[in-house]
C-alpha cells in the first residue's frame, strides 16, 4: 500500500484512506494485514529498547514508589546525573537487619559489627540506606522484600547514585554538616566521566576509597583517605599494570613520589602539610591538572613562589612557557640546586628542540623534560642566545652567595669546634641565610637585577659573618700561643724549684 | 738622733715587729717545723685538692663579681663573662676544670688512705671529717652545675634531684628542700646559688680547718707500720723521718705547678662551653648527669629503683664508719688481703659503672 | 791552701746569688701569669651586656606609629617590634620555620617572613598562614612615655 495516498488525500490526522475508484474492493483482513505489518515491527522496536533500558538499570523500583526525578541525559560533560536513593518503609527506630544479622554467621557478625562503629552505624544511618528493605520487621520474606524496596548489594554502577541520595542531599546532610558537592564533583573527575559515558564500571567509585560498611570520618588516622593513607589508596590502583593496562596509564607514580620531596615529608616525617594525590589532583573531582592550570594547583602552598614566577616573562609566555613542572618535575619534585640551570654537557640542538616543523613557531613538549637531567634552561636556551647570558650571569650570581655563605657556616663551625662562643655570629648568619632564600626563590622571576639584589646582599652578609668567624678563630689561635708562654714559665718555675731543691737535699745530706 | 725602741721595723723587720707583738716566728714553727715519715707516700693528692680548692675560691669569686643569679639573667651574665669579659673565658674555664680535677684528686686521695690503712687509729676522726669533706665537695660540684641555667644544666639538675627524691621517706622532702617547690625555678636556682657561694664555702672552711688541724696533730701515716698506742711498746726500728719544711712542702709546691700547668692547657683548650638557654618545655634528648654522678646514674639503669638509690647511701655510710668497722691493727697490703680485694671490687665496679654511664 | 780558698767562695757566693736572682724570677713570674688575667678580668669591659636591669632601648612611638611594626637588633638577636591596638608588642624576629628572619609587611598589615611566606600575627605572634610550625615567642615590651624598651633578652 502507498503511504503516499494518505500523504495526498489526508488534511486532518483521522481521515481514514479512501481506496482509489478503480482499486479492486479491499477487505477487512488486508487492512488489518496492512496494521499488523507496520504495527509489529515498530512494538518489537520500542519494547525491546524499553528493555534494554530496563536491562541497564536493574533497579525495579515499583513506580507507586518512584521518587526519582527524570532520566539522566547521555552525556556527562553538562548536568550529572540525578542522584538515585533508595525508597524504603522508614525504619521508626528500629534495626531489625542489625539484630538478626550480628547472629548468623561469623562474617555477617562481622559486617553488622564493623557497620555498628562506622560512621554510619553511629549516626543512624540504617541497612536499608543502601540495601532497601524494610528494617522495623525480623522476616526476611518482609524485611527483604522486592515490594519494600530490597536489592541486595549495590552494583558498582549504582553504588554512586546511591551514595549521592543523602550526600548530595543539602537538607539532609545540614545537621551533620557535611559538604554537599562530592557528587557533582566526581561526574568531572576522569572516573565520573568514565563511569556515565562509557559505563566503565572498573573505576572507583565511592565505595573504593571510603569503604563500605565500615566508613570513616575522613580526620580518622585509620581511615584509608585520611591524607597520609591517601597515597597508598590511590596506589592500589594506579600501582597495578594489570589493571591500568586498558587505560594506558603509567603505574609508577607512587613509586616516584615515595622519593620525592613531598612523598618522603608525607610518608617519611608524617608531615599533613605536605601535598597527597589529592592535593594536586583532587579528590572527588580527581583530574590531571593540565599545563595552564599547574601553576594555579602548586601555587595553592607555594605561594610566595607563585607570585614571583607571575612576575617574569615566563607566565606571559603562552604555548612556549616553561611551568612548575618544566624544571620541578611532577610526583618527583626534589629539592632545588643551581644544579637546575645548566646540563653538566651540552646536549644536541636540532631544529626540531625548540621548533615546530610544521610551521617554524617556538613550542614546548612534555616529552622534552621526562628525563630529570633535561629539566635545565639551557634545555631551550641555547648557549649562543642572547638569554643564555642572562641565564649565565644569574647562576653565578647566585652560586657566589651560596659559595659566601656556605664558607662564613663553616668558620663559626670550625670556631665552635675549637670552643669559642659564636652564638653571635650564628644570629647574624639568619639575616645572610633569610637573603640568600630570598635570591634563590628570585630565581622564578627571571629578572637578573632582581636576584643580582638579593645575592649581593647575601654576599656582604656572609662575608660580615665570616669576618666575626675569623675573629674568633685568630682569638683562639692567640689564646694556643699564650698558653704555651704561660707553660713555659711554669716549666721554668719547676725546673728552679727542682734546682733548689736539690740544693737544700744536698745540705741536709 | 735617737730612735724609738719599735717604731722603725726596717727591712726585714718586719717580721721581728709582728713577732714580738703575737709571737708568729713560734707559732709558725710549731705548724711548719714538725717531721714525717720517711717512706710516707702521699703523692700529694691532699695538699693537691687543697690548692684546687684555693683556685676555686679564687675564680669563684672573680665570676661572682659578674654572674647574676635569676633565670632572666643568669645564662646571659655567664654568656657576658665568656664573651665579653677580659680574660673571662679564663677564669670561667679554669673554674670548670679545677672542680673536675678536685673531685678527681679527691677520690684518688681517698683511695691513697684506704689502701695505705691511713685511716686507722689515731686518724678516724680526720677520716670522719674527710667523709664530710667528700660530700661537701659533691655539694658543690652538683649546686655549681646549675648555675649557668642553660639546658644541659638545667636538665641534669632535674635528673639529678629526682634520684634524691626517690630515697624512701627522706626522699621528697629533701627533693622539695633542694628544689625550693616542686619544680625547678628561679626559687631553685637562688637557693643553689645560696648554698654554693655561701653555706658550702663556710662549712668546708671548718671541716678542711679541722681536717688539717688533725692531720697536723697525728701527723702523716706510715705506709709500713701502724702507730703505736700509748703506753704501748715500740719494737723494731725507730722510724725515719724527714722534715716537712721545706722538704715536702717544696714538692707539694711542685705538685701545685704541674697542676697549674694542666688547668691552663685544659682551659685554653678544651674552654667551657654553653649550650642554649634552659627551657623548661624542652627536654632534650640526651640529658646524662655530670660525670661523677654517672655510676649513680648507670646503677639505676641495671637494678630497681630502691636498691639503686640505697646503694649509695649505704656504701657512703659503711666507709664512714670503716675505721669503726675494719679495727685491725694491719696497714700492710698483705695482711689486708680483704680489705684490699673488697676496695678494688668497688672500685672497678665505680669505674666501670661511670665508663659505662659514659658511652651509653 | 789559701792560694784556692778565696775562688770557693767567690764561686759559691755567684752560685747562691744566682740562685737568688732565679727563686726572684719565679716568685714574680708566677705572680705575673696569675696577677695579669685578675686585672684584666676586673675591668669592667666596654660593652653594656648583661646587667642595666637588662633593658635596652629600642625605638620611639614616633619611629613605629600604631599600626605598624619593625625588625630592630636587640643585643645581637633581631626583634620585630609592633605597635598595635592592644599595645606595643615584641616578637623574636627568628621565624619558627626555618630561621629566616621576618619582616612587617605595611600591606597585609601582620609579619611575613620573606622565605617562604609564612604569615604571623601582630596581635600575638601566632601563625597565621604558611609553613611555620609555631608562633613566634613573645618578648617583654616596657613603653616609658614615648620610649619603647625591650627588657632581657
């Protein structure tokens, strides 16, 4: 049949098709033919994608129950998806799944135990939270019933939404005081955006990190995310090639970080104020920083460093700009030098160093300072460059202030050692140390009249120190000399006292 | 022109002036002029810690011109004398090393007598007066090392304090008494300094007073034979003599020199030093006691604490009354086997309590 | 025989005159060794030091108006000298952090310590921002009029 007929003859949505004068008479069973044909195919069509959906989402809540608001959209970068919490007969102060739970068996004794003294169980916050259920009876044909909203354990797919039902509730989290944004802040996180576009389920979710019945306050020294266990959590799975291998994402990190800086005043000095993974990435919301927001992320503890650096020629630079991380590294940030302006021997320069082949602009790639040893300004600074002098003239700027001050320290130590008292010289020693910190952070400026300032400075410091020092070392010498006078009158007196002794022992005799 | 009888001395006339007024020459005489046995061997350690007492005196009262005994200003006073003050590190230095040295000398001169049975009849009370010479002399070592308020000081005086508190009964009342409260404070440090300067000076003053007047009346012991009680009968050989004056002063006098010599190489050096200024917040982390507390020290670290602190008491009460307890006639080592073996014990036992106190 | 007699004594007399000349020479020079350093110790020496009732002057209200501050020497240790409503504080100006010494920062209005940005507060020395891990200790502040002391170090 034409469809085409209807298209021409049809000028309301009802009219019935009137069949063509000359047509053969149709009779009720091809028309009904004709419904079925195009009927069918098009009920199996929505059924089934009704069913995929359905497939997907596992959850049947009974729509009487339905508290939901409307589906979520495909994408992940705009909205998150509405958070999903469990609808479930209240539970009037009763916990029936606790009372018959703690006495089945030893593993649910210990589950009902651990969630007891979990945050959690501490606050109130039932079984059925997450499990649905009906928690005021002790049948389990009532108590976990699909009709009072039970589903067993959470999926990992649902695990997040459900989590979200109370915390990303405002009202409901007012009287613990919680902040609210976890939720919205893990649909950014790499993980989030994982888990809502591709349904990747291997990704952490809440649970991961925070556990499950035994949640803890994240200021509670055992909790897996209280800051100096943040490392070891993140490392549980970014440590392991088996799982970060459909990723294509390196493992060594923490291996890395362990050795750096920050990692041995975290794990080493159980510093809190040193940075975790979280610090840098974020937690909720964990995400690489990209190249321009670097500064931002370091700058959030470095501040007087940030603020110097914005001050150079640097920042201002666009594609070009070398950041925190072009000569500190990222988890293997270590202490700085002026070992850092120069490469011990200078390294290949070809055109492709500095330039982009394609079209001749200056550019910086990532992959040029992997290698600690290349983290130098002479990296893009090449020795015949009018900077490379600049760069020259700051590092021995610098180096004569740590030589200065470096030889006044180890004066007062030698007069120490030989017992002067140089608590004075140590004191004036602060002023030379506070210049010489102050030129070598003057470093991120760039700005050689700058740094020259403070490093002159720390020389004539030092060398004020050194002259102190030496005082006292010639003090010392001057007392050695004075002592071996005095010894030798002393001597004499014996040697006299001896003559006369003998004088006197020869007369007795 | 006629002179006056006396009222023009002269040269030399001095002496006769004075003489004739209170008869010095026969007084002097009768101190200087007395004999001594002649294989006496007293390696002047006496007369040793005599002389560093004097230098004590001395220099302590030349830092007393400085010092200033309050918590606010003693570290920086001291820190003045040692910095400052001419010739101050000096005075300060030698200070430090004559007290080492006298302890020293002290100890070695109370080991001399034991071995040498010279505290025997007719010498027990001079014996006794040296005990209470030894204790004195710790006195001042301990109230001493807390004048210079700097941590080191600081802390060892509270170890040092708390060891006396754990002496049953007496134990906290004499802690609370030295300490003048419960804790260290400024009211610690003028009673220190009180007792330093003043209350130890004077009664070392009479002991070392009576000391020498006894030693002066019994005269030195013979290393080789005991002294004859009264009416007692003298066998064998008279004993030989040699006068003190001016045989054994001038190599006492001799001795005072070489030690000289060492407390001026020791003070140029090795100078006192100066940690930083006492906290009472910090405790550092290594605090150890002076060195010859260290036996004391390491003791309690070994045994329970009672047995620990007792210890000392007991064995400084059982050689004060060791001339009432060891009553033979014996001075010879041989027929002293005992007492010798039990003297070298403790001995060993004191020395290798201290090196080990030391190292650890 | 006389002819040798009159040399003994000659001899023996130098001899015990020389003898003489050297007792002289020890009794005056261990006199000296110990005589010298007892004078020089006695002179009081030039620098004021401990003592004065240890008080030392710093500053005048004019010199450090209220709401503001500075880093003095006091002795040899720096000291950071503030003038707030509360009155005039004194803080040792060695930053608990690192030992750098601080400065007063007329922006911020608090102290800052310019290595590594680690803020105090006026107010009472404590830790406002940054990586010192304690505040800054107080020091004693005596205001005579206008006259602004430090007492004891």
């Amino acid at each position: 049949m034409h469809d085409s007929d209807l298209v021409e003859n049809g000028t309301g949505p009802r009219m019935s098709p009137s069949p063509p004068p000359n047509a053969l008479p149709r009779s009720h069973a091809v028309r009904w033919l004709r419904a079925i044909v195009i009927a069918v195919p098009c009920t199996v069509l929505v059924l089934s994608l009704a069913g995929s959906a359905i497939a997907q989402d596992p959850t049947p809540l009974p729509t009487s129950m339905t508290a939901s608001t409307p589906e979520p959209d495909g994408s992940g970068a705009s909205a998150p998806p509405a958070p999903t919490p469990l609808v479930h007969p209240p539970d009037d102060g009763t916990n029936g799944c606790y009372a018959c739970h703690v006495s089945i068996d030893d593993r649910q004794a210990e589950l009902s135990t651990i969630w007891l003294e979990s945050v959690h169980g501490q606050a109130g916050v039932g079984c059925a939270s997450c499990h649905g259920g009906d928690p005021r009876s002790d049948e389990v044909t009532v108590a976990m019933s699909v009709a009072a909203g039970y589903i067993g354990i959470p999926t990992r797919a649902d695990t997040v939404g459900i989590c979200g039902g109370c915390h990303a509730d405002v009202q409901r989290m007012r009287s613990s005081n919680l902040p609210t944004d976890q939720y919205a802040k893990y649909y950014t996180s790499v993980h989030g955006q994982k888990l809502a576009e591709e349904g990747d389920t291997r990704v952490a979710i809440c649970a991961d990190c925070h556990g499950t019945h035994g949640v803890k306050k994240a200021s509670d020294p055992t909790a897996d995310v209280y800051p100096l266990n943040v490392p070891q959590l993140c490392a549980s799975c970014h440590s392991d090639a088996e799982k970060m291998e459909p990723y294509g994402i390196p493992t060594n990190q923490f291996a890395i970080y362990q050795k750096s800086v920050h990692g041995e005043a975290l794990l080493g000095n159980q510093d809190t104020r040193a940075p975790t993974c979280a610090s840098c990435h974020g937690s909720h919301a964990a995400k690489p920083p990209n190249s321009t927001e670097v500064v931002e992320v370091c700058g959030r503890c470095h501040t007087a460093t940030q603020a110097l650096y914005e001050q150079s020629k640097h920042s201002r630079l666009e594609a070009v700009a070398p950041r925190c991380w072009t000569c500190h590294g990222t988890h293997d940030v270590s202490n700085p030098s002026t070992e850092l302006f120069f490469h011990r021997e200078l390294p290949e320069y070809e055109c492709t160093t500095c330039h982009d082949l394609a079209n001749r602009k200056l550019r910086l790639q990532a992959t040029q300072f992997e290698n600690p040893d290349d983290r130098r300004c002479d990296t893009c600074h090449h020795p015949e460059s009018i900077i490379y002098a600049q760069v020259d003239a700051i590092y021995r700027s610098l180096d004569a202030a740590q030589v200065a001050f470096d030889g006044a320290a180890a004066q007062i130590d030698e007069a120490a050692r030989l017992g002067m008292i140089v608590r004075d010289a140590r004191v004036q020693l602060t002023t030379a140390r506070t210049s010489l910190i102050q030129a070598q952070a003057a470093v991120h400026t760039t700005k050689l009249t700058v740094i020259a300032g403070f490093a002159d400075e720390a020389v004539a410091q030092a060398d004020d120190v050194r002259a102190l020092a030496d005082a006292r070392l010639d003090e010392s010498t001057f007392r050695r000399q004075a002592m071996v006078a005095v010894l030798a009158i002393i001597a004499l007196n014996i040697v006299i006292l001896t003559l006369w002794k003998r004088r006197h022992d020869l007369e007795l005799r | 022109m006629q002179r006056l009888q006396g009222s023009d001395p002269g040269a030399g006339g001095v002496v006769a002036w004075i003489d004739e007024r209170i008869q010095a020459r026969t007084l002097i005489g009768a101190l200087l002029h007395v004999r001594i046995p002649f294989l006496a061997k007293t390696y002047y350690l006496g007369g040793i810690t005599l002389f560093l007492f004097g230098v004590q005196l001395a220099t302590g009262t030349l830092l007393l011109l400085y010092y200033q005994p309050t918590p606010e200003t003693a570290y920086e006073s001291v820190l003045f004398i040692t910095s400052e003050v001419t010739f101050g590190w000096l005075v300060r230095s030698i200070h430090h090393w004559a007290a080492n040295l006298m302890i020293i000398t002290l100890v070695l001169h109370v080991v001399r007598i034991f071995f040498q049975a010279a505290y025997k009849y007719p010498r027990e009370m001079t014996w006794l007066v040296g005990i209470g010479l030894l204790g004195v002399t710790i006195g001042f070592g301990f109230t001493g090392y807390l004048l210079p308020w700097d941590q080191r000081a600081f802390w060892a005086t509270v170890v040092g304090t708390e060891i006396v508190g754990a002496v049953p009964w007496v134990g906290e009342p004499i802690l609370e008494l030295l300490r003048g409260g419960a804790d260290i404070s400024d009211a610690t440090l003028t009673r220190f300094f009180a007792i330093h300067v003043m209350i130890l000076p004077v009664v070392f003053a009479g002991l070392i007073a009576l000391h020498l007047v006894f030693v002066h009346q019994t005269g030195l012991a013979s290393p080789k034979r005991p002294d004859p009680r009264p009416r007692e009968e003298v066998t064998g050989e008279p004993e030989r003599t040699k006068p003190f004056f001016p045989h054994y002063v001038l190599d006492e006098v001799l001795a005072w020199y070489v030690v000289l010599a060492a407390l001026v190489v020791l003070a140029s050096l090795f100078p006192a030093g100066l940690e930083e200024e006492a906290n009472a917040l910090v405790t550092p982390e290594h605090t150890k006691p002076e060195w010859y507390f260290l036996s004391v020290y390491e003791l309690l670290k070994h045994v329970p604490r009672l047995v620990g602190v007792l210890t000392p008491v007991i064995l400084v009460v059982v050689l004060a009354m060791l001339p009432f307890i060891d009553r033979s006639r014996e001075v010879r080592p041989r027929r002293r086997r005992l007492a010798i073996l039990l003297g070298l014990i403790f001995l060993v036992g004191l020395v290798g309590l201290t090196i080990r106190g030391y190292v650890s | 025989m006389q002819v040798d007699e009159p040399i003994q004594p000659a001899r023996g007399v130098g001899r015990r005159q020389f003898m003489r000349w050297l007792m002289g020479f020890s009794v005056v020079s261990t006199i000296a060794i110990i005589v010298t350093p007892l004078i020089g110790f006695l002179i009081p020496p030039k620098s004021s030091g401990a003592g004065g009732g240890g008080k030392m002057l710093v500053g005048t209200i004019q010199d450090i108006p209220p709401g503001t501050g500075q880093v003095v020497p006091v002795g040899n240790t720096p000291a950071v000298v503030v003038n707030t409503e509360q009155g005039v504080r004194a803080y040792s100006a060695v930053c608990t952090h690192l030992g750098c010494v601080v400065a007063w920062d007329p922006v911020a209005v608090n102290i800052v310590c310019p290595c590594h940005d680690g803020r105090f507060s006026p107010a009472n020395g404590s830790v406002l921002s940054g990586p010192p891990p304690a505040p800054l200790p107080n020091l004693q502040v005596a205001v005579e009029g206008d006259e602004i002391f430090i007492v004891s170090v």
